[in-house]
C-alpha cells in the first residue's frame, strides 16, 4: 500500500481511509442525497481501489499454486 500512495499512508491507516470512505459511498447513497456527485466519488474509489492490478499485475494475479517472482538482490 505504501508503494501506491508514495509512503505517505501505510497499511493499516490505507485500510482504515478505504473502509470510511465504502461506509460513507454506502450512506449517501442509502439516504438518496446528491446521487450524481455519489456516483463520481463511487467511480473514483472503484478506480482507486484496481489500481494495483494495473501497477502490480505480476503479484495480484499470481494464484495461490504460482510462484511469485522474486526481486533480484545481486
């Protein structure tokens, strides 16, 4: 995560700012207030949210019978 967001947001505060912000898409949502503007923040947390598998494919779509690739250290 501190790779896609430059080192600013670590972990366990990226996850945290993901979950406030589904909540939040959900209530407007639920509450029918300012649809149109619901539906860009929708859009753009969809799209925030697959950036990895674009910048990341080799580790996002490797299963779980694949091997990862390993960085070369020498």
């Amino acid at each position: 995560m501190s790779a896609l967001t430059f080192g600013i947001i670590h972990g366990e505060l990226a996850s945290l700012s993901a979950a406030i912000t589904d909540i939040t898409i959900a209530l407007v949502l639920l509450s029918f207030r300012v649809p149109r503007s619901c539906a860009v923040l929708l859009i753009g947390h969809a799209v925030l949210v697959s950036t990895p598998l674009v910048l990341f494919p080799s580790e996002m779509w490797a299963g779980p019978l694949q091997r990862r690739s390993k960085p070369n250290t020498s």
